[in-house]
C-alpha cells in the first residue's frame, strides 16, 4: 500500500465528498498535527494488516449458543 498523500485525499474528496474540505482538514488527515485521533495514515496501515491475514489459516468461530435467558 502506498503511503496516504495530500493530492489522493484531495481527488477522492473531490469524487466523493457531500460537503467541501478545507485545506487543514485535508493536511490533518495526511499529517495529523493535533493529536486528538490516530492518523488516518495509521489507520489504513491497521487495516491493510487485518487484509493481509490469511483466513484459511484461522480456526472457525467458536458455536454460538443460546443462553436460557434468551
């Protein structure tokens, strides 16, 4: 996966968006200053680990079982 930059942000923003960005909304996202969130940045990297995961190789879910309370 490519690193996140500020011009993919803004072509998706500009394909997808409802609403206008501003510019600083754009960089934080990018290059999170505030420190508030994670970096999105962080989050894709996160999220391109879980795609990665082979499921084959994960034993199934345990049953689900229905409690008496239910």
């Amino acid at each position: 996966m490519e690193k996140l930059r500020k011009d993919i942000v803004t072509g998706i923003v500009k394909q997808f968006a409802a609403y206008p960005w501003q510019d600083e909304e754009v960089n934080e996202l990018v290059d999170p200053r505030l420190g508030i969130i994670t970096g999105f940045q962080e989050l894709l990297t996160k999220l391109e680990v879980i795609r990665n995961i082979d499921l084959g190789s994960q034993p199934p879910a345990q049953a689900v079982q229905k409690t008496e309370a239910e």
